[in-house]
C-alpha cells in the first residue's frame, strides 16, 4: 500500500492524498490551491496519475481547498465514485459553481482591462464544466460502513467545523487510516463537538492551527465593541467570510446582539448568493447544528440578503453605516474585493477577519499591516482599521487537535501531519510526541510512503 501527498503537505490548501492498494487508487479529497502564485500556479499542473485512473475520491467537506479541483479531475478522465455526507454534497455544488462562475468573471475582467500577464487570460475552468462533477457524487450515512471494493471500506465520522464535515477512517489491507479532514472546536459557536477516532495504524492529522491557542476572549463581546464604534464614528464594517458556516455563525452572534438591543438599529447585510444558498442547507439539516428551526426563520429576518450584483452596487453606494459579511473568507475574491475597493481607504471603515487566512493571500496580508492591496490590478491604500476576532475560527486548535487523539485505544504506527504549514506542523508534532508518544511526521508536496 503506498500514500503520496499530492497537496496540502507544508501548505493549508489543496489538500489532496493518494491511496494505491492492490490496483485500487482512492483520493483523499481533492481540493484547490490558494494564496501565494507558485501555490495557485499549482492548480494547472497534473496529477502524477491520470485521473481515469482513479477509482474513488472520498471527500471530507464543501470547502474550496478540500473539492475546488474536482470539475478539473472529472475533465481530465475520472469516472469513479465522490463520496461525502449529504450537506457536504449540497455545499460542495454551491462552491464549485461559485468558483467557476468568479473564475470566468476574473478572467472576462483580466481582458478587457488588460492586467493580466497572459495574451488571454483563461479561468481554470468554468460554471459549466463544475456542474459536470454533481453526478458522480455519492451520499453516505455518518457510522455507516460504505464498501469501496471487495477488500476496502470507509467510515464516515462528523470532524464539526462546517455543517457536513467528516473525518474518514478508511479500512484496507487489514489496517486502517485515519484521515481527520479539518478538525472543528470542541466548543463551536453552531457544531457539534468532532467524534474522536478509537482506532487508527495511521493517522493522518490536519495542522492549521497547530501552534496556537484560540484566545479566552468573548467573540460576541469583540463584535459588539467594534461595531459599536465603527457605528459611532459613521463608519461601515465589512467581514469577509467564509459563506459555509463562519457567515451563519456571525449571522448567530450579530442576531443575539440586536436582541438584547447591544448593537444599533442599522441594515446588516449577507451579500454572498453562496452564503445565502447555504443557510437553506443548515434549514435542511438540522440535525447537523445546534440551531432550531425557530433560530433559523428569527436570524434570517433580520438579514438582508443580497444575490443580484446590481443590489451590491447599491449597497456600496449607501454610504449609511452599516455591517456587511461577504465572501470570501481569505479576501482572495468574490464581492467583498468590491466593498474594499470603495471603503478600504476610508479610516472610519472597520474591516474585521474572522478566519484562517493562507500565506500570500489578501487576508493574510491585511493581517500583517499591508499599507496597500492590490486589487483587479490596481493598488489601494489601506486607511481601515484592520482587527483579526481569532475566536470566531472554524478550526481546531493545538488543544483542540490533541484532545482529538485521545481516544485512541492503540498507539499508531505513524501520525502524519499535514494541511498545515511548517511551523505549527512542527509545533504539533512536538506537542503530541509530549503527550502521547506518537511517531509523527510532516510529509512534503509530492511525497510517497510505503505503508
């Protein structure tokens, strides 16, 4: 049996791992790369096998990093099965769609302003091409034992951090693997605590936030102060978001705030069709989320939701005080490059990141005190005060993901980490070896292990 680390080894996007056993390929999902140009140059590249050659992608949840490149795999020649739980399916559809049609757009407006460095500029690929991967998805029951091939079955186990989320332990060759996908808090704001895994030889652990500790700090509190003088000084606040589950927990938070009247009477906005297309799934699966239905219909009312751009443009242009959450979560595209390029450079805007926030994109660099952000090819001084709420991360911390392995009746013969970049890779493996004596390695991009 051999593992190759395809993607998300030393980096937090394009998670992609490889399984071969007896002539079967199975790929751990199968996700876009983002952030810096020699990551996102990534995503042109092929598999280091033809996709036709693989039999199954099991897919861990909706988000980019982990499906954007599954309308590519399916142009280039898969044919198998997509296996997921049923959110992450819906979800999935909804972001594939969403990264064409953005991809297309980028591209449209790369040419016709002429900023990109190519003759032509071409997106990835398109809307169309991302409805293509909706028929060779498979839904599959949390704890049901799915069979993959005579010799080789997976279960699905709920990991939190989004509506849909899983881990995957996956049985083969008389050993099982452990894949955590994106490990969720044990206290999150909307999920359900992640189901620790019991047995595994070979664990593969995700590490993005593998040398920190989320703050003790009161989020709501944090969201309620910087609102409140961001209102005071006539100034809009904009959170970029991701529209899976991070917009539906600020959606949560700003809610309970306006009903014990903390925060003003002003318009608060969802403008994200992706965003708003996603509250319909956490309505349609409510046993994946601590929300009723009777939370669900209150904080929708108090939304404004916006799907049609030409209400973004008004939005924009009413200079009234007000909170926006729009996509994306990393600034790496979507309408909230819109609201920034008209309100970054106001110092009474207030522009609050709420989630991880990748090497080399926006975010991260808005994060690091950037004085300006390029964006659709020009340079825009950044005037807004810039604040990071680490409390509102869908992700596991170190304390989080440690916790995650204890209940392991058996010590794994190795603990591979990955989905992280090198520090806190390292600052996990040296934190486990502490805890639990566990043999842990940080495999890089490309690499292959004989298991």
């Amino acid at each position: 049996m051999k593992v190759k680390f395809i993607g998300g080894a030393g980096t937090v996007t394009g998670s992609k791992t490889l399984v071969e056993s007896n002539g079967v390929r199975i790929l751990i999902d199968c996700g876009l790369f983002q952030g810096i140009k020699p990551l996102r140059e990534l995503n042109w590249n092929p598999l280091p096998v033809l996709p036709s050659t693989i039999d199954f992608v099991l897919l861990t949840h909706g988000h980019l990093d982990h499906c954007g490149w599954l309308p590519i795999l399916v142009e280039q020649g898969f044919k198998g099965k997509i296996y997921c739980s049923s959110p992450t399916k819906e979800i999935a559809k909804l972001i594939l769609l969403d990264s064409g049609k953005i991809q297309e757009e980028e591209a449209y407006k790369a040419n016709k302003e002429k900023y990109s460095k190519h003759e032509v500029a071409k997106p990835l690929y398109t809307a169309e091409q991302a409805e293509k991967v909706f028929p060779f998805f498979r839904v599959v029951n949390v704890k049901e034992t799915v069979p993959l091939d005579a010799e080789i079955s997976a279960v699905f186990t709920n990991a939190g951090h989004i509506i849909g989320a899983c881990s995957v332990e996956l049985s083969l060759e008389g050993k099982v693997l452990v894949f955590s996908g994106d490990v969720g808090r044990d206290n999150d704001v909307l999920m359900f605590p992640p189901t620790r895994p019991t047995k595994g030889d070979y664990i593969f652990l995700e590490s993005t936030y593998g040398n920190r500790l989320h703050p003790e700090t009161d989020a709501k509190l944090e969201l309620e102060t910087y609102i409140n003088s961001t209102f005071k000084n006539g100034g809009t606040v904009i959170i970029p978001s991701f529209a899976v589950e991070r917009a539906q927990s600020i959606m949560y938070l700003l809610w309970k705030l306006k009903t014990e009247k903390k925060i003003p009477d002003i318009e608060y906005i969802i403008d994200s069709p992706m965003g708003v297309s996603a509250f319909d799934v956490f309505f349609n699966n409510l046993k994946w989320h601590k929300l009723s239905i009777d939370d669900c219909v209150a904080m929708s009312k108090m939304f404004t939701m916006i799907t049609d751009y030409k209400d973004t443009i008004e939005a924009i242009y009413n200079k009234k005080p007000k909170v926006v959450i729009a996509a994306s979560g990393m600034v790496t595209g979507g309408r909230v490059l819109s609201y920034l390029t008209n309100y970054i450079g106001l110092p009474e805007t207030t522009v609050i990141i709420v989630g991880y926030q990748a090497e080399g994109t926006r975010g991260r660099k808005l994060l690091e005190g950037a004085k300006e952000v390029k964006i659709y090819g020009k340079y825009y001084a950044v005037l807004a005060k810039i604040i990071d709420i680490e409390g509102l991360s869908a992700h596991g911390d170190q304390k989080d993901l440690l916790n995650w392995l204890s209940a392991l009746e058996n010590k794994p013969k190795k603990v591979f980490l990955v989905h992280g970049e090198n520090i806190p890779a390292d600052e996990l493996r040296i934190k486990i070896n502490e805890h639990y004596g566990f043999d842990c390695v940080i495999p890089l991009m490309g690499q292959e292990f004989d298991l």
